[in-house]
C-alpha cells in the first residue's frame, strides 16, 4: 500500500521513492529528461521535489524538510507551491496516486530502490565533481 500520509522515516522513504520513479517513467517527464546536458538537473529537481512532498505529508515543517534534504526554505516552498516545474510534475503524480491512477502493482519498490541508489550515486559524482571544478579555478575568480 501506498503511504499517502507518510507515519515515519521509512514510510516517507516509501513514498518519496515511488513519486520520484513514477514521476520519471512518466512520458512527459521521458521527453524533458531526453537531452543530455540537462538530465541530471531534472533528475535532481525531481528527486527533490519528491522528498519535500513526501516530508509536507507527513506533516513536516518547511524549516525540517529543508535542513533534512540540505536545500534553501525558498526551494523547498517552491517546489511544495508548484512554483517550481518539477514541484508541479511530483504534484501531478502524487495526485495520480491519490485518484488510484497509479496504484504499487505498477511499481516495483525493489527497482525503485535500485534506481534511487543510483540516483544518489550519480548525484555525489557530481558534486564531487563541482567541488573539484570550483577547487581548480577558485583562485582566479574575483575576490569578494
């Protein structure tokens, strides 16, 4: 069963890893993750958004999500206010999941897990990578 009022850490994690995977194999979500370059910045807005519309249902503050999640309030209200595009298309799938569109047997959690450890993987590779980016051209950037 879907948690759609999330009670704890694991039925959060529960329910922000089935609206992150449904939200990325949705077809329109397929077509705006196509290009290349831009991937990851969808993928990681949407794994974002997920988590902080997981955390509002479970009735978390907005200080909390952001502090947990390591992102800016401002971000946090934009993807939770639709503000965001992401925060509108995990919207759209939590209400699908809500109306019963998209029920579990659609989902299998197990691959859902394994395309969120990627994800993760994916993510510190590059932010790993920024870090080492920034490291080498700190020092000719402009002094503040």
């Amino acid at each position: 069963m879907i948690p759609l009022t999330p009670l704890g850490k694991q039925e959060i994690h529960k329910l922000e890893s089935i609206l992150l995977y449904a939200t990325l194999f949705r077809k329109d979500v397929l077509d705006l993750i196509k290009d290349p370059s831009e991937r990851l910045t969808w993928v990681d807005s949407l794994a974002v958004a997920s988590s902080a519309i997981a955390r509002e249902k479970a009735g978390m503050r907005i200080p909390e999500i952001a502090e947990e999640l390591g992102r800016t309030e401002q971000t946090i209200r934009k993807h939770l206010k639709g503000e965001s595009k992401a925060g509108q298309i995990v919207r759209e799938t939590y209400d699908l999941l809500k109306q019963g569109q998209i029920d579990e047997s659609q989902i299998s959690i197990s691959s859902i897990l394994e395309e969120n450890e990627k994800l993760k993987q994916e993510n510190n590779i590059l932010k790993n990578s920024i870090k080492e980016f920034y490291n080498k051209v700190k020092d000719y950037l402009p002094k503040d």
